[in-house]
C-alpha cells in the first residue's frame, strides 16, 4: 500500500473514469477563494444560491405578522413562533416576547 491516506472522493472518481475530467483541472485556485476559510466560503455559496437558514426565515415570517397584529390572540401566535426562533438562532439574535401594548416598539423592533 503506497497510499498514507483514505480518499474515498478520489477512489470513486477514479472507478468512474471521471478522476482528470473535472471543471478547473489545470486552472489556479482564485484569490478570492484562497482569501475565505471554509465556514465563509460554503456560506458564500449558500447566499449565491438562495439559501436561507430556517431562523432567518422565521425572522422574516415573525416580521410579517407583528406588523399585520390586531388581538391578543395574534400576539399569542406571534409569541410561539419568537419562542421557537429563539431555540433555533445564535444567542445573540434572540427576541424578547411581545405584548400588545408594547406593539409599536415590537414594529420598530422587527
């Protein structure tokens, strides 16, 4: 075994005939590539393709409907779903909850 390594993509590759047809073969890594990690640079990907984590997206939905809220019980919907975003995003985009008549601070506030 002259291998020091387990390259399963490569190993794959290779069984289809496809390890030298590859776009990029033969091209220089960008320097805008070179410049990002990996975090940044998947994150960079997933914008360029729409990709919105499920708390932005609920973020956005929670938005919507504190600006659309009438009644209490609109706040309660409203409340469960600022509940549910708070499990789900970084600590420090949690929201407090909302009361109807702190609503014209909460508008401003989403």
């Amino acid at each position: 075994m002259d291998r020091k390594y387990n390259d399963l993509i490569g190993d794959i590759l290779e069984g289809a005939g496809e390890k030298d047809n590859f776009k990029g073969k033969g091209k220089p890594i960008s320097k805008e590539y070179l410049q990002m990690d990996t975090y940044q640079h998947f994150q960079k990907i997933a914008k360029d393709a729409g990709f919105l984590p499920p708390w932005l997206k609920l973020q956005k939905e929670i938005s919507q409907l504190v600006h659309s809220c009438k009644t209490e019980q609109d706040i309660k919907i409203i409340n469960e779903k600022i509940l549910k975003h708070n499990r789900v995003c970084p600590p420090p985009m949690q929201k407090n909850i909302i009361a109807l008549k702190s609503l014209e601070n909460a508008k401003k506030m989403w």
